[in-house]
C-alpha cells in the first residue's frame, strides 16, 4: 500500500488518472476515506492526475493518541505529501472537514494551489455547529453506534436521497460503522478551533463554493460567507442536495470540478 511518512506520521495516499494532467488533491470528510470519492473518480481521472489522501486520524493513515488533530497541521501534511511526490502546484477540491483543511491549505501554502474548490463545508465552526458535535457524543455514549449512525442521517442526506436510495442505508451503515469512533471525535475536535472569517481575504486563487440546497450540517449561509470573503470567488447552489455531496450528487460535483478547474 502506499504510505508517505510526514513528522513521523505515516500518511495513506492513492494516485490515479492522467500523469501529465494538472494535478487535483482530494480532501476528505470527516469520516470519508480514499475509497468514498469512488463515484467521482470516473469523470476526475479522464482529466487529472488525482491524488487522494488519508488524513492523520483517517482510513489507512496513522491514529495518534492526541487531544486533537488541528486543521492547520493537517494542511501542512498534505503539504508535505506533495513535496515528497514532487508536486508543485495543484488543484484543490476539500469537502466538508476537508474544505475546512483546503482553506487552511490555500492560506499557508499558497504556492501550492492553482485553483480552490470548497464543497459543502463552514466558514467557522459556529454554536450550531459545536452542539451538533456534542450530540453525536452524546448519542454515541446513550446508545452506541446505532443511535450515533440513525441520528446523523437527517444531517447528512436530503429527503429525496433518503427516499430514493433508501437500500443504500445498509451499506451506508456497514462503512460507517468501521470508522475509528475515537479518531474522529479528535478530528472533530480540530473542526471546533475553526474560524476562517478573519483572514478569509487572504485567499487569492480562483474559488467556487459549492453547497447543497437541503444541506442542513454546513448551511447556505456559511457559504455565502466563504464566497464573500474571498475575491473574486463563486458560489454554485446544487438544489435538492443536503451535505453528503459524494454520494448524492457524485456527477453534479465531478462536472462543477471538471468545468472549474479546467478553466484557462
């Protein structure tokens, strides 16, 4: 398997598509890992040489025994990981956490980004947010991991996705489940010192934010906060869609990075 180790920290990565592309880092969800951008990666590797990665805490990458894994920290492993595969620039596409990560990235590591896509992800880590967090703690301790997984659902997916696709919810459940519950909490812990509004206008490359209109975890209006404080940068409204925009609109997502990206 390939592994790159980053401060004594090994990092799990997969590297696919076109070689001589432009580069495109994904950054994962809290509790995604490489194999969960499967349904995007037909459309990406007709067009980039994508690089995928395991953060500290995630899938296959190491676990440390912290408090937390901070988002800055984070950024500058995936830094490193591309110095070491000798990748000067790259685009960008973060998701929820890993939007989180992208803005940090693309703030301390500017050489690094020629173009930034933020999908489904918060400007700062509000009351809102910081309570829903505690729930799933709670949820977690009053019963285990099927309260925490039947308590998150309505969070993470919209209503057509959860009527459409309800025989997913078993396979849903299988990954979800193999998710180290202790390592996310320290990941999440990380998303609870976000607050990117103060030095937003720091980010010069070309941004489009996408947010998903039932997406009630990472809400329009944090996207509009992203998009006004970074010149210059786009918004586009997937309608419909709530957060988990990997699995519910795989395509719409792959075709907003292709059309963004690729520009001259």
């Amino acid at each position: 398997m390939p592994y790159l180790e980053v401060d004594h920290r090994r990092l799990f990565y997969e590297r696919s598509g076109q070689p001589d592309a432009p580069a495109l880092l994904l950054m994962n969800g809290i509790t995604m890992n490489t194999a969960a951008w499967t349904w995007l990666m037909p459309v990406l590797e007709r067009c980039f040489d994508v690089i995928r990665v395991d953060f500290c805490g995630q899938g296959l990458s190491d676990k440390p025994d912290e408090a937390r894994y901070p988002l800055a920290r984070q950024a500058s492993d995936a830094a490193a990981l591309l110095g070491q595969l000798k990748v000067a620039r790259t685009h960008v596409l973060g998701l929820s956490y890993g939007g989180m990560v992208a803005l940090h990235f693309a703030r301390h590591h500017p050489e690094r980004v020629d173009r930034l896509l933020l999908a489904a992800t918060l400007a700062w880590s509000d009351p809102v947010n910081a309570l829903i967090a505690r729930n799933w703690v709670d949820s977690d301790k009053a019963g285990g991991f099927a309260l925490r997984f039947d308590s998150g659902l309505p969070w993470l997916f919209s209503s057509r996705f959860l009527a459409a696709q309800a025989q997913l919810l078993p396979t849903l459940r299988q990954f979800a489940e193999a998710v180290d519950w202790p390592a996310a909490q320290r990941l999440s812990r990380g998303v609870l010192e976000h607050d990117a509004r103060s030095w937003l206008n720091e980010i010069r490359c070309p941004t489009l934010v996408v947010v998903g209109s039932e997406d009630r975890l990472t809400p329009r209006h944090q996207a509009e906060l992203i998009a006004h404080g970074i010149a210059g940068a786009q918004l586009l409204l997937l309608d419909g869609c709530a957060h988990a925009l990997h699995l519910e609109a795989p395509d719409a997502l792959a075709g907003a990075a292709q059309r963004f990206l690729l520009q001259p």
